[in-house]
C-alpha cells in the first residue's frame, strides 16, 4: 500500500509528490472525515454495548443456575447460545465500523501528510473513492468475530464454562469422587446423555478458540 515518508508502508521516493488541493476540495475531504469519525464513535458505543448486554444476561442466568439446586445446568448451555447470538451481532457491527474507520485511515495516512507538506502518492484518491463507490468491510465476519472473542468473549466464555462446571460439581453429594465414564451422566438433560452434551460444548468451544486464533491480527493498511 503506498504511504507516506520513511515508516511502514512507503513506497521509494520516485513514486511520491507534493499533492495540491482546492479550498473546496479541502473542506469536502474535511467534513467527509468528521463524518466518519462521528461514524465511529457512534459505532463504538454500540460495541460497548451489545459487550454489556453479554455480559449482563451471562450474569443473570448464571445467578438463577446457582441461586437454586433445582435449577437445570443447562441454562449455562442457553447461556453460551445467547453469548453467540451477541458476539455474532457485535461482529456485524464492528464490521460496519471497519468500514468507517478504513475510510478514516485512509485519509490520515495520505491527505493530512499532504495537507502538511509530505509527499504521498497522488492517486491515493482512487482507494478512497473505491470505498465510497462500493461500501465494503475491509474485514471478514470471521476475523470479526475472531477479534471480538480475542478481547471480550473468550473472557466471557471462560466464565460461563467454569459456572457451569461448578454447576454440576455442587449438584453431587459430599464425599462424591469424580470417575469417568460415570461423570459423563452429571450433564444429562432430559434424553440427551451426558457425553453428547459435553462432546458439544468442547466442539463448540474449539471452534471458538480456532475463531480467535485465525483471525488477522493488524487492521488493513498497517501491515504495509
């Protein structure tokens, strides 16, 4: 990707030039930027909150499954379920604001440097109006997800895995020693055995850890 200066991502010098621009078109790429960044914000609080909206009803499920032996440990199973719903709702949203927020690096990288008297490439303007000619996230939803699970749910997950565990641990007796296969029953629900319900949640779980550890770990234009 063409860039500016020295650092990561320039180009050799012959491919650079002064770039000039109109009063108008000046204040077009400026209120343009505003508007992305305003994007942004509004986009960053929509994450922060669908993270909160997890991580209250993780609490409040995990409260009622602990508050009362009776209560079936597979409310930790709906848990996990609802904790996918809003990661996978959240990975929408931070799509729409890589798109945002791509625009925004655009215009860092290459019309404030010209603004300030760098030289940048001077067709720098066809990547910004592809963007704007056609929408597109510069991320995958499985990179989303992956990014969002890498900093919130695997966190989440990880809670609601070890509730659950101590959900079928407290259902036992004292003095119970835990063998197996026989453990494999503490997960039965109704005429689900307990194996296929732990073969699940580990399937299901390893395709979360596969989701964090696949997903591109530098945001387009900063890798060069």
């Amino acid at each position: 990707m063409p860039g500016a200066g020295g650092g990561q991502g320039a180009v050799h010098p012959e491919g650079l030039s002064e770039v000039s621009y109109s009063t108008n078109q000046a204040n077009a790429l400026i209120h343009l930027y505003r508007a992305e960044v305003g994007k942004m914000t509004a986009y960053r609080q929509r994450l922060d909150m669908t993270t909160n909206w997890s991580v209250v009803t993780t609490a409040g499920l995990a409260s009622f499954a602990l508050g009362n032996p009776d209560n079936s440990h597979a409310t930790f199973l709906f848990a996990m379920f609802m904790n996918y719903f809003f990661l996978r709702l959240e990975a929408r949203r931070f799509r729409t604001y890589e798109i945002a927020h791509h625009r925004v690096r655009i215009m860092e990288r290459f019309f404030y440097p010209a603004m300030l008297g760098d030289k940048v490439d001077p067709n720098w303007h066809q990547l910004l109006l592809a963007e704007l000619a056609k929408p597109r996230s510069p991320m995958s939803r499985a990179d989303a997800m992956g990014w969002r699970l890498g900093r919130n749910y695997l966190w989440i997950y990880t809670a609601v895995l070890l509730a659950w565990l101590a959900k079928l641990d407290l259902e036992q007796p004292k003095g119970w020693v835990l063998e197996f296969p026989e453990a494999f029953s503490l997960a039965d629900i109704g005429n689900f055995p307990g194996w296929l319900v732990f073969l699940g949640v580990m399937v299901f779980y390893t395709y979360l850890i596969w989701l964090a550890i696949r997903a591109a770990r530098t945001y387009p234009l900063e890798d060069g």
